[in-house]
C-alpha cells in the first residue's frame, strides 16, 4: 500500500495524492544514474532500491527492507548532482547493515530513545562520509563528517558513538533523519515488512555480495573503508568461542586421540581364539597440553585472554583439570604447570619467541598429550615436522590495519602457522 493510499505507478514508484506536489522522478532517477556512474560498484545496489514517495520524509530517508522514501519537495529543490551523492549515502547505511548494528549497540549498552537513536545516525553518517564523495560525486549540502565534530576519519558507527555527545557541536544536526535503515528504529512513514516492494534477508545478501564482488574485483581505485567492508563480506567475523571449542573437540574426538588397548574388557574377537584373551581398544580421556605464548609481543589483554581459553578447554575435556598442563614459553619454555584453576596460572616470561621449545617441552611431558593447543600472536618460528599428535593454534587478533609485526623492521613478516596445525583466530 501507499504513503497515502494510491497505487505504486508504473515506475515502481509509490506515488502521492495527484496535484499536491508528485515526486519527480525523472529527476530523481536521472540522480541515481548519475550516482551508479560514479560509483559503478554500487550500481546493483542502488538499483535494488525500490523508492516511494512520502511528504512525511524530510529529505530522503531507507527503511530496513530497502526501500527509500522520499520527501517530493526536497527533491523538487535539491541539485542533482546532490541528490546522487545522497542516492550513494543512503544506500551505503544499508550495504553496512547500520540498522543492525545500532540494533545490537542499544541492546548490548542499554541505549533508548530518539536521541541515542540521532546520535547513531550521526555516528553512522561519519563511518560513511569520510570518503564518500569527490572523484565525481558531489558532497551534499549539509553532510555531515567526522571533522565537522572534531573527530578522525577512517572509523567505524561504534568508534565515532561514543567519542561525541549531543551539544553545541550537534543542535544543527536535529533534523537529520535517514530512516529506520540507519539507526534501527522504526519511523512512523516506514511501510513495515509486509508492506509491497521489501527485499527478503537473503535477497540482501545476495545485493551485499554482489556489490562486494565488484569491489574484489577493483581494488585498487575503491576507498579504504569499502575495501574493509568487502573483505569482511566476504570472510564475515566468526565466533571465535565457538571456533575454538569445535577444534578442540574434533582434535580430541579424532581418530586414535585417547585411544588405548585395555584388558579391562576383553575384545569380541577372543571368543574365535579359546584359550585367548585380547585386550579391546578403549577410548580414555584426551591429554590436552597449553603452550601460552608470554613474549614481550603479547600484551596483558591478550594474556587474560589466554587463561579464559584455557578454563574453556577444561570444560571441553569436560572439566578433567588432571588432563590439561599449561606451559608459558617465551624463547625457553617454562614448567608445565597442572591445572588447578586458571586464574592461579603464572604466565612467565616477556622476552623474545619461540614455540618450538614449548612444543618439544609438551611432547617430553609424561603422559605425552594427545592435542597441543598454541594460544600466540604469530610472532615465532614453527617446528619443522608435524608433532604425533593433534595440534590447535589459537591466534590473537590484531584487527585491521595493525601496526607492523617488528617496529625495529617494517618490512617484516612472520611466519604463517603450518599446514598441519587448525588455526582460529581468537577475538
């Protein structure tokens, strides 16, 4: 249905009522194609949009389900050349997916009411408008960015939230409003998600990766925040918990991992050998061993960080703390301490690294483990042979854009883990 109760025209379009001030949609139209010129890897998406017309709207304003409203008289007063960099803003809050994000930001932060909301909006327009425009697109009068409040670009929605308050740096923002697609709470005008024309959760998928795949496709002249995005749409984040938790139990599940032969129940067989006993093979409990990099390169975060997986790994080998040693290893490993409880576990070291003496210090212990598990950031030589046993690498996440690996060498890079070993990143 309507805006105000009239049929969607023949342009997809839902139009108002006949003489009182109907959208221009050649205008309107002619902006969007401007804005798919200059950014041709946002054309898919910018097409996806199905657009209705809405006198409620102040200037031009997306739902959640990808439709854009938009305001006749803005349009009727607005340049083109503005309008096709607000076609590009608009639907930029939706390939981000701002509405979920500021969904989940409220819940995890308690935030409520139209003003939290606002200065989501105006966190999520600087996320985009650092480098939103130039090179063909027009900056629109009023855009907002991160200068403007006295912040830096290149960050993210949830960076720019909580480094400004509403205030004399802001009052002139009040008005801005766009849409339920950029900060998450429902408008008063927004046709719902059983209203015509909404894109389904996987048809935005569909938009998102298709955009994403033009981006892959052209690195080298896209901006570095949408080069991030595209990266990320490709190889979203994943619960690292969860990660860890199923490479552990498939390492200590596998194949001949706590697997022994035991007296204890004959085997089946012995009954077609009178005279016989043969022991049966018996699955015993998984030895787990921790190697927990303590270099200087690991930060106390990063430590606190390691003796939470550590409690996790108790509760994978279901809290048989007798099963697990923990060994700090920077380049000479430490005793292998039993674990009591995580956090009574001395972390020693802080020089430079080097697990391939925590490796061979675990394999020497007695029981020999049947799983390794190397909770480091990277920064170590690796043992040149696949160890007998099954092996976990737990790598802490430096996040995008970190600073180098060595401050001492800019141009070095450390080894990526071996083949052999299953590898999560850890936060």
């Amino acid at each position: 249905m309507s805006t105000y109760g009239e049929e969607t025209s023949a342009y997809g379009v839902e139009e108002g009522t006949p003489g009182a001030g109907a959208l221009d949609l050649e205008k309107l139209f002619a902006a969007r194609l401007q804005a798919a010129r200059a950014r041709p890897y946002l054309a898919t998406a910018l097409f996806a949009l199905h657009t209705v017309a809405s006198r409620a709207v102040p200037t031009m304003a997306v739902d959640r389900y990808w439709r854009c409203y938009a305001s006749p008289g803005f349009v009727d007063r607005t340049p083109v050349e503005d309008l096709a960099g607000i076609w590009v803003h608009e639907v930029s809050h939706l390939l981000r997916d701002h509405h979920g994000r500021s969904d989940r930001v409220a819940k995890q932060r308690g935030l409520t009411g139209p003003g939290e909301r606002l200065r989501m909006n105006i966190a999520a327009d600087c996320e985009i408008n650092d480098d939103a425009f130039g090179d063909g697109l027009a900056k629109p009068e009023g855009a907002v960015d991160p200068r403007s409040l006295g912040l830096s670009d290149g960050e993210l929605m949830e960076d720019y939230l909580f480094q400004f308050r509403l205030g004399p740096r802001t009052h002139h923002l009040s008005w801005l409003d766009c849409g339920s697609g950029a900060d998450g709470l429902e408008r008063a005008w927004d046709l719902g998600p059983d209203g015509a024309h909404g894109l389904s959760a996987q048809e935005q998928d569909a938009v998102r990766f298709r955009v994403a795949q033009g981006l892959k496709a052209r690195p080298g002249d896209t901006p570095e925040g949408w080069r991030r995005w595209a990266e990320q749409a490709f190889h979203p984040p994943q619960p690292w918990r969860d990660l860890l938790g199923a490479a552990l139990r498939a390492a200590t599940s596998g194949s001949g991992a706590g697997e022994d032969y035991s007296y204890g129940r004959p085997s089946r067989r012995s009954a077609g050998l009178p005279g016989i006993v043969l022991p049966s093979l018996r699955r015993r409990p998984p030895h787990v061993s921790v190697v927990i990099d303590t270099s200087g390169s690991v930060s106390d975060t990063e430590l606190g960080s390691a003796l939470l997986e550590v409690a996790a790994i108790s509760r994978a080998v279901g809290g048989r703390r007798d099963l697990i040693k923990v060994l700090s290893c920077d380049a000479a490993a430490r005793v292998a301490h039993p674990l009591c409880r995580a956090e009574g576990i001395e972390l020693v070291g802080g020089g430079g690294t080097d697990l391939r003496t925590g490796f061979a210090a675990a394999l020497r212990g007695h029981p020999r483990p049947d799983v390794i598990v190397a909770l480091t950031d990277g920064q170590t030589p690796w043992p040149g042979h696949r160890p007998p046993c099954r092996t976990v690498v737990g790598l802490f996440n430096r996040g995008y854009g970190s600073a180098s690996w060595d401050e001492n060498d800019p141009d070095y890079v450390p080894d990526t883990p071996p083949d052999w070993a299953r590898v999560v990143t850890i936060g």
